[in-house]
C-alpha cells in the first residue's frame, strides 16, 4: 500500500474515531452504547499515530476471544457450537488489528529526516 493511501486511510479513521466520540458524549446513546461508542472512538481516533501497536493489541485479544470460546464450548471433541460468539468478536477483531498492522505509518529512515 502507497504512503499516501496509508495516510487517508489513518485520516479516515481518526475522522471516523472523533465522530464515535463526538456521538458518545453529545448525543444521548443507549445506555449500553456508550462505553462501545467510547471504546471504538479511542481505538480509531489513537490508531492514526500508533496503528501498529494497536493493531497487535487487537490481535492479542482477538486471539484471546477465540481460546475463551474454544475453552468453554458444549460440546466435547469435534462438533459444531452454534453459539459462535466469541469467534465470530476474535475473528473480527485480529481482521481490524491485521488492517491497523497495513496501514501503519512507515519507518522513516535516517537518510530522509
């Protein structure tokens, strides 16, 4: 991905992020909504500067989600759980996290400062 495609993507979400907290704090969210508008909003506002380290912490919990539901599933050996919630939130998540990794900000290098 080009540095410029990078740097739009980061501004749209940090655009994006800045809504979600606008939204949080302005209008009157369900009350359950609020603490996901929250959390959303910081993810994407602070993933313009630090996508990389975001990106692997979203990573690590998606992992984490999936063992959680791999540990607590009905049934005993292979079969099929219906209940996929967990994997379906760690599999969403370590794809958010994998698209933070991509469209981190470059290494400058000491040639170019």
């Amino acid at each position: 991905m080009k540095d410029t495609t990078k740097a739009v993507v980061r501004t749209f979400f940090f655009l994006g992020g800045a809504y979600l907290l606008y939204m949080a704090f302005t209008l009157k969210p369900e009350p359950d909504e609020k603490p996901f508008l929250i959390i959303s909003g910081l993810i994407l506002t602070l993933s313009c500067k630090w996508a990389k380290p975001i990106g692997i912490l979203l990573l690590i919990v998606g992992m984490f989600l999936c063992g959680l539901e791999y540990f607590k599933l009905s049934q005993p050996g292979i079969g099929f759980n219906p209940d996929l919630g967990g994997y379906v939130y760690g599999l969403v998540t370590m794809i958010i996290g994998g698209i933070f990794i991509t469209i981190a900000p470059p290494k400058k290098k000491k040639d170019d400062q």
